[in-house]
C-alpha cells in the first residue's frame, strides 16, 4: 500500500563540490536541503554515465540522485526560481523531483 505524494518547500541549501573522493565512489557533489521544519536531505551528483540509485527516503531524509551534468541546472533553479519543491512518492520513484509549480510566463524578469 502507498504513502502517496510528499511535497516539501526548499527554504535554504548549501552545497559541497569534491576535489577526490577516495574508493569508488561516483559521488561528486552535493547539495543539502532544508525546509521550514529544518534539515531534509540530499541532491547528490553522480559521475556522468553511471547508474544513478533509485530516489529514496530513510532516517526521514530524502535522497536524490542527478547526473553531475544536472548540477548547474539544479543550482541555477535554487538560486532563481522560487519557491522550488520536491516531490517524493513511495510508489512512483521515477516521478519524484526537484521543480517549480506553474508559474506565469516572464514572471520575475525585471
């Protein structure tokens, strides 16, 4: 049975850009995530071309996974674009995401 949708505000992030990483490990930046009941999870950014690992929730932390070439996106929708959600669902893994809701078209353009 599903828990169905979790939405979250994004309040505030910070983010971290690795110069090595010992191991295997694919992970080369993250960014971390907090809402208005405080911190919430991570963005992590992966080697571009590996698998990414499928979007998760644990420890009440959500976990989701781009490819390091979706880093600039994303931190460009943080930085321009409010508010930004996440959008986690148990039972849809591959809809959940980082977004915006509708918004009027040139909206913010000054």
């Amino acid at each position: 049975m599903g828990k169905g949708i979790e939405v979250k505000t994004i309040e505030k992030y910070s983010y971290m850009l690795f110069s090595s990483r010992s191991g295997n490990s694919d992970t080369k930046a993250v960014i971390m995530i907090t809402a208005a009941e405080g911190f919430i999870g991570y963005i992590n950014f992966m080697t571009d071309g590996c698998q990414l690992p499928e979007t998760e929730k644990r420890y009440n932390l959500f976990y989701f996974y781009y490819h390091m070439s979706d880093f600039p996106v994303i931190v460009d929708m943080l930085r321009n674009e409010g508010p930004v959600y996440i959008f986690y669902m148990d039972d849809n893994k591959e809809n959940c995401r980082i977004s915006t809701t509708l918004e009027i078209v040139g909206e913010g353009e000054k």
